[in-house]
C-alpha cells in the first residue's frame, strides 16, 4: 500500500482519508474543507454519532446519572450555594 495522500487518477485528484484508508475525490462532496482534509466526510459523520452518543445515555444510565449528581448536590448543597451567591454578587450588573 502506498503512503502517499494525494493521487491522479481517473483524470481527477483524489485524496487519502486518515481514518478510513481509502482514497476519494478532491472535491466537496467527500470533504469538508472547513474542517480539513483529513478525515473524510462519512469519517466526521461517524466521530459526530460517537460524539453525540457520549451525551445521549441509555435511560437506565440517565437514572443512575441523575441519581448520583442528586445525592452530590445534596452532600454539598451549602458550599454550592455559597459559591453561586458569590458568583452572582461578583457578575451583578447595575441597570
């Protein structure tokens, strides 16, 4: 397998993805050029899914979570709020 990123064939350039190995078209509809090109677009489709997945937990996990942040919230709830009454008087704007 070749190493080189950038190709001349069937009379356009193609582009070596990173991610996927394989070898597509220079053009927008394979790449997103804001993004740079190394990771196709069905490469950057596949990290956003995983991404995403990070924040939308299965509902057993999302009762565990939310469990947990309550019992936190609970054991510390006079030093949070200490710290927000704090916050809110440093970033109080005058009208």
């Amino acid at each position: 397998m070749s190493d080189r990123r950038l190709r001349f064939k069937d009379g356009d350039f193609q582009l070596r993805c990173e991610y996927c190995r394989e070898y597509w078209p220079l053009t927008v509809e394979f790449w997103k050029p804001k993004h740079g090109t190394r990771r196709c677009k069905g490469c950057w489709a596949e990290y956003a899914r995983h991404w995403q997945a990070r924040f939308q937990q299965e509902p057993g996990v999302r009762t565990v979570t939310r469990f947990k942040n309550a019992m936190y919230y609970q054991a510390n709830r006079e030093r949070l709020r200490a710290h927000n009454r704090a916050w809110k008087a440093r970033n109080r704007t005058t009208m």
